[in-house]
C-alpha cells in the first residue's frame, strides 16, 4: 500500500493524531523537509555492533547479576523470546485485526494528554509515511484497558528481570514502567536516561534497531544535539544520528566516553542498566516491548533517586517497604543521601523510559521539582466531551 491509497478517514485521523503530538509541524512539507526517507541510511549492516551477546539458557540469574547487573553493563541477551505467543500474534496482520479499533498512545499534546491512534490507522501510517521522524507508538497503559491488556498474555517477563520492587509504591502511585512499543524505519527514541536509577530491558519481536549508549559519566553537553540545530525535529532520535553521531565518530572524540553499539535483530533483548546514556532508532517496522525495573541490586540507587526526586512517593514506599521487604527498609535506612548517587540524572526523562542542568546532575535539585513531577507522573484525568446536540430532558 502507497500513502495516496489510504482512504479519506484514514488520512484524517492519521492528520488529527500528528497536528496534536506536533502541532509544530504546522504543514504536510515540514514532516518530510529533510527528506530521510530518501537520504538516511537506515542499512544495518553498515554498524559496528560492539555489544556482547549471551544466551538465556547458557548464563544463570546469579552469574547475570554478577557480571552484569552489579557492573552495569549493557548486554544483549538471546533465548528469552523463543517461547513467547507475541512471536505469532505480533505481527502487523494480527495486531491490526484483534485490537483493530483499540487506541494506542503515539505522542502528547502541547498540554500532556496523550494522542492516541486507533491500531487500524496506525499500522496503515507505519507502512505508509515517508514522514523524517513518523510517530511512535510509545505505550504504557496498555496493561490496565480491558482489551489491550491481552498483550500481556503474549510474552513473560525474562527471568533475569522479575524483581519489581516499585510494585510496593502502588499501581496508581508508581512511575509509568512498562511500554508496549511499536513503529517505522526512522521512528525511535531521543537521547535520555531511564528515570529514577531505574535499569531496563527491550525486548524485540519484529524488525530491527539501532542503539548508541555512553557512560554515565559522559557530559551532558557532548551528547545532547546543539541549541539551533532543527530546531522542529531538536529532541528527535533521527536528529541525533544526524548532527550527534558523526562527532562521536571523530578521533577527537574522548576515549572514556566512546560509544557502545548494537543492531537489535528480532528475538533478542538488551539490558540497559540505569544511568546509561541511550538514543534508539527503528531501522525498518518494529514491534517490541519495554520495561524499566528497581531490583535489589540497583534498589539503593533507586531509592537516593526517589528520595530526591519524588519524596512523595518515597515515604509510601518506605512505609510499604517496611511492611512487605523490612531488609529492604533497612538497606534504605544506610543509603547516603548526602552524597552523590554516582549516576547521571536527565530531567527529560523523568516521566519516560525513553526520551537536568548537567549530566551528573545529583538529585537533590530535582526534589524541588517534585510538586510538579508528582502531577506528571499521575495519568490526567480524560477531557470531557461536548456534543453538538442539547442533552435530553429527565422525565
């Protein structure tokens, strides 16, 4: 199918979706004025992937916790997918026929209400735009709809992930942590850090992607795209592979800051540990599933981060804590929170897995921000709707 099939409606809610997620782009030319679907190099054969690999079956929960969860480092893993149901019933043909006319999160309004697309329309989009940077569907709620919440049937959280220890903040109260994710070729995720010292795994079903990761120690003004620079596409993942990416790959560029890289093929998962630098691009459509995790092992970097970054929600954890993982409150009770929590803080994440005055930020400036974070964190409540036609009288 050409963009010049798709039918009347179909062009109008897809029009609708994309004048609210980026009403900047006032006009059908600005979605394509840098022209990548032609000029951006989207092969992945052409990157060098740097990144180890290991598989599920050959490396045990302890040793994964010892060589990569206590280390945080960045691996892929293999294995973990191949029993999964998303293997078959993820694909666009499927997913546009049992959650047809279900709405999925591909962006937000000027005023933080999600925009929301319903699935026929947007699998028609994705295989469709040539648009520079097209919509993403970017998912969290997914878990709580009546219907949409099948897709949790369709995969299992991978064994080396299922310590969920925000779970004891509450459904309500807890920051967003899991995304179903899906898109085109050039869609993706800007330069972030996952929130609140979290640490995350995707897992890909269909497709590829491309991904960059720096320390957490890397200045923040290295990675981030320059003040001027496309200035309507600044915060886009394309964006920065465009202007960013290049320099990276300069000689100059300091070696303590050199990049990991990988090509993500269908099946496999990475594990981004918190504080790790990332920017994510899809390479052709993709479909995958996403979910950031406070564990034992990275709690007492979670918990200084919460303290300070949403003190609100750290007391109703502490006190649950207490209740349901009293070694947990205790480990909490000897967390410094004078001291720097040795990981990188990115104020444009705070609300997102993936997308502060400075890189190694400490959190205790974010703890004034925490009013106005605590009311992000916390879904608005829905619009009310007004119909051209009075009311009918109660009789």
């Amino acid at each position: 199918m050409e963009k010049k099939d798709l039918d009347k409606r179909t062009r109008k809610r897809i029009a609708e979706a994309k004048k609210k997620a980026r009403p900047e782009l006032s006009t059908p030319s600005l979605w394509t004025e840098q022209n990548y679907a032609q000029t951006f190099d989207c092969s992945p054969c052409k990157i060098e992937d740097n990144v180890e690999r290991i598989s599920v079956h050959d490396v045990s929960t302890g040793e994964f916790i010892e060589k990569f969860e206590k280390t945080y480092q960045p691996v892929v893993i293999t294995g973990i997918q191949d029993s999964w149901d998303a293997n078959v019933k993820w694909t666009l043909e499927r997913l546009s026929k049992k959650y047809r006319n279900q709405k999925f999160k591909c962006g937000e309004d000027n005023e933080g209400y999600s925009v929301k697309m319903k699935m026929k329309y947007y699998i028609q989009y994705m295989t469709t735009t040539d648009d520079d940077s097209p919509l993403y569907v970017f998912d969290s709620s997914y878990g709580e709809h009546p219907k949409r919440n099948r897709l949790l049937e369709d995969y299992d959280v991978p064994v080396y992930f299922r310590d969920d220890l925000f779970k004891y903040a509450g459904e309500k109260r807890r920051p967003p942590y899991r995304w179903f994710v899906m898109g085109p070729a050039r869609s993706g995720t800007g330069i972030h850090i996952d929130p609140l010292g979290t640490s995350a795994w995707n897992a890909l079903v269909f497709g590829h992607k491309r991904w960059c990761l720096f320390p957490t120690t890397t200045p923040k003004e290295l990675l981030k795209v320059p003040t001027g620079v496309a200035r309507k596409q600044h915060d886009e993942a394309i964006t920065w592979f465009r202007y960013v990416y290049p320099k990276v790959k300069q000689p100059d560029w300091p070696r303590e800051y050199a990049p990991l890289e990988i090509i993500q093929k269908p099946g496999e998962t990475v594990f981004v540990p918190g504080g790790w630098w990332h920017v994510v691009i899809n390479l052709d459509n993709t479909v995958a599933v996403t979910q950031n995790f406070c564990s034992r092992t990275n709690f007492p970097i979670c918990w200084h981060k919460t303290v300070r970054g949403r003190p609100k929600l750290s007391k109703k954890w502490y006190h649950a804590l207490k209740e349901h993982e009293p070694e947990l409150a205790s480990i909490a009770d000897t967390v410094n929170l004078n001291e720097n929590s040795g990981l990188a803080s990115d104020s444009s994440s705070d609300s997102s897995s993936s997308s502060s005055s400075s890189s190694s930020e400490d959190e205790s400036s974010a703890s004034n921000r925490d009013s106005n974070e605590e009311d992000r964190m916390i879904p608005k409540k829905k619009r009310r709707k007004f119909t051209r036609t009075p009311p009918r009288e109660m009789k």
